[in-house]
C-alpha cells in the first residue's frame, strides 16, 4: 500500500519523491513472491550442499573447502542484499521475516555440526552455542500463550549472528598449516568468542523484551 506524502516540497525540489513512483513502504506485508524472499530460499537451499562440502573429509573423500567457503560466501551476501532489497523496493513481507532469521539459525547450525565432526571446534562451543536457542524456545511459547508473535531481531543479536557467521569461514579457513591458516585460526577464534559473548547477551535482552511485551499487554486487559 502507498501512502501518499503530505509534504508540500515540489517533485523536482531536492527529496521529494519523483512523480508517478509510489514511495516504498517498510511496513510487513503478505506477499510471498518477492525478490529479497527468493534470495532467502535461496541461501536456505546452500545448507545442505555447505554440509556435504565440509564433511567430505570425515568420510575419506577429497577436501572441498575452498567450495565451502565459497558457499558460506555467497550466503552473506544474500544476506545482506536480501534486507537492502527489500527496504529499496518496499518489499518486507512477514515470510521473509521469518526465513532471514531461520536462514541464519541453519546456517550455524549446519556450520557447527560440520567444524565439530571435522574436529575444527571443540563440542563444549555446540553446547553452548546449541543450548542457547533451545533456551529461546521458552520466551517464545510464552509470548504464543499470551497472544504475541515473535519479537523483532534486536541489533545485537543481528551482531553476535555476523560475527559468528565470519568466524566460522575463518575457522575453517585455519584448518591447516602455515603461516596464512595461523592467522586465519586465530581471528576466527577472536570472532568466536566475542561472537558467542553478544549471542548469550542477545538472549537476555530478548527476554526483557518478552517480560515487556506480556507486562504491556496485561496492563491493556485492566
């Protein structure tokens, strides 16, 4: 839906809309066909060829890191384009709220499983890491009990995901020897860390917001 613009600046004045070009709205919508949502399929269907790529070696056959890495690639730059698409053209849609978030959430997942099974990563960082989103699951079937929806990604847990989604490649990357895998390893392990820090105190603000969101609606029902 266009909304019409009550400013009085004229259509050539600097940045007023262009004649005849609705302005792009930011506000959810139903649609399923968009671009920004095809992108989304899109990184979800490099999931499992990111796993078949990196647990080639666990069982005996060639390493294909490099095609992995390429994978891991291409899914942060949908990412990325996926949301600036989306708010350039006007097209967020409630279904690509939904898959960017499960998008990434598989994407770490898949990453996890692979770097542990290839011994890259110790399993206690998959507890935690794990332990956390089945955590999440409690706010979330609080807020389905009172009627809510899931609340919106808060930019710190957009954070721990990025730095958590490069740290990864990089550990992968320091699978190895030499000088260039060292330094790889090295940062990868420096994201991690902090990654996982900002992923857990994501949490705690998300829950906040669940304490806030039930505390509001049950102060509108008195």
């Amino acid at each position: 839906m266009t909304v019409p613009s009550t400013g009085s600046a004229a259509p050539n004045e600097p940045g007023a809309p262009d004649a005849g070009k609705p302005a792009p709205s930011s506000a959810p919508t139903d649609r399923i066909w968009t671009i920004p949502n095809a992108l989304s399929v899109l990184r979800l269907l490099g999931v499992p060829l990111f796993l078949w790529l990196v647990l080639r070696p666990v069982f005996h056959g060639p390493h294909y890191d490099g095609w992995a890495l390429l994978t891991l690639l291409v899914s942060g730059a949908t990412d990325y384009f996926d949301g600036v698409l989306a708010r350039a053209l006007g097209q967020v849609s409630k279904l690509g709220a939904l898959l960017d978030p499960a998008a990434d959430r598989l994407y770490i997942l898949a990453t996890l499983a692979g770097l542990a099974a290839r011994q890259i990563i110790p399993v206690w960082l998959v507890a935690i890491l794990v332990g956390r989103d089945l955590l999440m699951g409690i706010p979330l079937l609080v807020l389905k009990r009172h009627g809510f929806g899931p609340p919106p990604v808060h930019y710190l847990g957009k954070a721990a995901t990025f730095n958590l989604l490069y740290a990864f490649p990089l550990l992968l990357l320091g699978d190895g020897h030499g000088w260039l895998h060292d330094l790889a390893g090295s940062v990868g392990w420096a994201f991690a860390i902090w990654g996982t820090a900002m992923y857990w105190l994501a949490a705690g603000l998300y829950v906040v917001q669940v304490r806030q969101l039930i505390s509001s609606g049950s102060a509108e029902t008195q």
